[in-house]
C-alpha cells in the first residue's frame, strides 16, 4: 500500500515512515510537475531502506 501512496503522493510517503522533514522538502519537490518523477523516485528509495532497516532490526532483535 505505501508503494503505491510513494507513486501517487510521494510526500505522505515521508510521513507514514516517520520523516516529516523529508516529507516537506519532498512537498516542495512535488510541486513542479518535472518534480513529480524524482520525487517518486526518492519516496520509493526511501520506503525501500525504511523495509531494510526494520528487517535488520527484527534479526538483531531490536525493537523499534
């Protein structure tokens, strides 16, 4: 579901995961319409490393 939120509002995207400054700049990226493409990119990327980093945390036992 938040792949598809990271195509459709890559800013919300920033929110759900806990990086409202992100989500601000990734706003003011989205803005422009040439915007649009990376910062979707940039939303997919970060939603990517968010999945990585909680799957290192679960091996390692690490509550977050």
């Amino acid at each position: 579901m938040r792949l598809i939120i990271a195509i459709l509002l890559p800013f919300l995207v920033f929110f759900t995961i806990g990086r409202p400054f992100q989500g601000l700049l990734c706003l003011l990226l989205q803005i422009t319409l040439i915007g649009w493409i990376p910062a979707a990119i940039w939303a997919v990327y970060a939603l990517s490393q968010y999945n990585t980093d909680k799957k290192i945390a679960a091996m390692r036992g690490e509550d977050r």
